[in-house]
C-alpha cells in the first residue's frame, strides 16, 4: 500500500473540508502544523457467492405453507387465546 506523508502543513493552506474536520481549536491557530498521510483504500473483495454442501440447506423451500411467509408468521406469532379468555381460533 503507498502513502503520502506532508509533514509540517499550515493549518491555513489545507482544503477548507479539510480544516472543517479538524475541529475548531486547531483551525484557530492559523501559524499551526500538521503532517498529513494521504493512503490508498484498500480494494474492497469481490462478493463471493453462496454455496453450501449441507443436505439441511433449502429443507423447507418446497413447502407450500410457505408460500406467503408473512402471513405464515402472522399466524405464528398470533396469541392463542383472545382477550376475553376464549381460545383464538387460527385459519
């Protein structure tokens, strides 16, 4: 990876987005220094695709209660019974 190191910068002669993020302390004084170091990002990895040898993966993707997965955990999560006591019937 390569660098770029600037030692001994006026505060002044930086980009003002620059200056912005070094807070207003240091872009007070103007007659002050830094070094800056300008690196190269690294290159983010190409996504990989998934693959998986597991027999278990996928065991449910023919079921077709599951069709409608958000009704499916509607009914799921649904209380068994109501507020007056009596038992909630489920379609």
């Amino acid at each position: 990876m390569n660098a770029v190191v600037i030692e001994h910068v006026p505060v002044a002669e930086l980009p003002q987005a620059w200056r912005d993020k070094l807070g207003d302390g240091l872009v007070d004084a103007l007659y002050a220094r830094v070094t800056v170091r300008i690196e190269e990002e690294p290159a983010s990895a190409p996504a990989e695709e998934f693959v998986t040898d597991d027999p278990a993966f996928g065991i449910w993707r023919d079921r077709d209660d599951l069709a409608d997965v958000q009704a499916y955990i509607r009914r799921v999560r649904a209380p068994r019974f109501n507020r007056d006591g009596s038992r909630n019937e489920l379609p």
